[in-house]
C-alpha cells in the first residue's frame, strides 16, 4: 500500500485532497506546525524556520505533497506581511529537500502547489504553460515558490507543480466571499465584470493533483477547468442558484484599490483565460468543464 505524506495540508485544498486520498485507500502522514494537532503517528509535528524534523524513515513514501504558504489575501501586503509569504513558502520546500538528502532518499513523486498568479495579471491572449512570467510582487512571489520546487530535482524521480486557479468550494474560500454578501441582498461584481476567472471546483483539482501522482508525471501544469468565464456571469450564475438578486452597481477599481491596496485589489481584477489543455491531453478529465455545473454542483448541494 502506498504512502504519502503531506506536507501544509491544513486548508481548503490539503484537508479535501485527504479525504479523498483516504477514499482510495492510501496511507498517510501530515507535517504540521501546530503541536495540538499532533496526538497520533498519522500528524508529526514540524517547524521548517526553527530546524524541528519529525524521525521518520523517509523511504516510506511514495510521493511527498507540499502546499505550505500562508494565505495570499489575508493580510494587507506590509514588507513584513511579504517577508512572511515568501518564506512560508520557500523555507518549507527547502527543509524537505535537506531532509530527503540527509537521508540520501529519492521520493518517487515531489508535487507541490503554485499558483496562476505567476501569469501577468491582465492578458488578453489564452495562457499555457509556456507563457511568459507577469510582472509585480505576485508573479515575483510564485516565481520563487516555484524555483524553490525545481531545486527539489535531484532528490525526486518525478516533480510536478500546479498553478492553482480560483478554487471553487461550498467550504470556503472564493465562492464563499462572492455569495455572503449576496445572502443579504449587498452582492455586487469588482471591477466592470469583464474580467475573465479561470476557476476550478475543488474535487477536479484534488483529482489532479492524485492523477500526476498516480501517473507517474512530471512538469508544471495549470490546475484550472477547461472554460473560463467572466467574473460577471460568475456572479450572476451564483446569484441565481442561491435566490438572490445582484442589486449593486459594480465596484469601480479605484474604490476597490483604497480598500485593499494595490496587490490585493490587482488580484480581485484579474483577467486570465489559463488553458488546461496540457493535462487533458495527458488524459485527465475534468468532471466540471463549466462554471454553471460546477456552481450548481456546490451551491446546490451545500457541500463538496
């Protein structure tokens, strides 16, 4: 039986792709950095910026998953709040690959998360894989969670990386912030809606990420559905699901820019129509090709 360990698993993405690796029967071992959670042999504490390395045989492992890095939009972007999202994603990355050559251990699978941020944030042309790398703190920012995942090369037999798009889930996230406001009647669309979202629903993206996994593959992939679709109808189609009218005007940029700043409101205004098209050919399908299925599947069912 294989075994997987997890390294940042705590969120939207990590605490669903458990549920679903458990549904297939693999084992598993969480990296956490929070001491309270770590009552059995299935939770080892870790602290990557303090040198604290769980003792365990790293050879165990068929692939080793990593989504460390603190939340994006959390916080206003102070050059404290920066420091800490570039080191809570490299330094996680780095202790692994320190560990895993200690040990002289070369995991059959590295697959870590990145993010679409590392495309420019506004283009009017499909993006791939290939693309070129945007420009400003985000793109800057992905650029270096990445480099830091390529150095993991030489001890991985495969490495994987995925650029996340908006996740789409009844748990939280995303869908959650456009639809509270709505429930009271106070939705509204960022910007002038055109903007184009490529999203994907939570299920397709754990299913991709245990897809590489299971197949063996190698290279950076978009972890996005097939279609992207306007922040506009985006909107309107969750709007209509949950009962409720869009009453507001859109909000202008620069309201949105006094309140988020510039980082963060450039992220509420994104325009990027990323293609998936490499991991379809490499034969995964995705199970919610449009946004509709998708936000009916979730807003309809109340969970994912």
């Amino acid at each position: 039986m294989s075994e997987i360990l997890l390294a940042g698993a705590s969120g939207l993405i990590g605490s669903k792709l458990i549920e679903k690796i458990k549904q297939k029967n693999y084992r598993i071992v969480l990296l956490s950095t929070q001491k309270n959670k770590c009552i059995n042999e299935e939770t080892l504490f870790w602290d990557p910026q303090n040198g604290i390395f769980p003792d365990i045989d790293l050879n165990r492992f068929s692939a080793c998953y990593n989504f460390c890095g603190a939340g994006i939009f959390d916080e206003n972007f102070t050059n404290e709040r920066k420091l800490i999202l570039k080191e809570s994603r490299v330094k996680p990355i780095e202790f692994l690959l320190k560990n895993f050559k200690l040990q002289n251990v070369l995991v059959p699978s590295f697959i870590s998360a990145s993010a679409s941020g590392y495309y420019p944030n506004v283009c009017l042309n499909e993006l791939n894989e290939d693309s070129t790398l945007g420009q400003g703190y985000i793109s800057e920012l992905v650029e270096k969670w990445e480099q830091a995942a390529h150095a993991f090369k030489p001890q991985a037999q495969n490495l994987a990386i995925v650029r996340i798009g908006i996740v789409l889930s009844a748990q939280g996230g995303f869908l959650k912030k456009l639809t509270a406001p709505m429930r009271f009647y106070a939705g509204a669309v960022p910007g002038s809606g055109k903007q184009m979202c490529s999203w994907v629903h939570i299920d397709d993206l754990c299913d991709l990420f245990i897809y590489l996994f299971e197949n063996k593959l190698s290279g950076t992939f978009n972890g996005v559905a097939p279609k992207a679709e306007s922040i506009e109808k985006i909107s309107q189609q969750a709007a209509k699901l949950i009962h409720r009218p869009i009453l507001l005007p859109n909000i202008p940029s620069f309201i949105l820019r006094l309140i988020f700043g510039k980082e963060r409101h450039e992220l509420l205004l994104c325009d990027q129509n990323i293609s998936s098209d490499k991991i379809q050919k490499l034969g995964f399908k995705f199970t919610f090709k449009t946004s509709g299925d998708a936000l009916k599947n979730l807003l309809t069912n109340g969970k994912d």
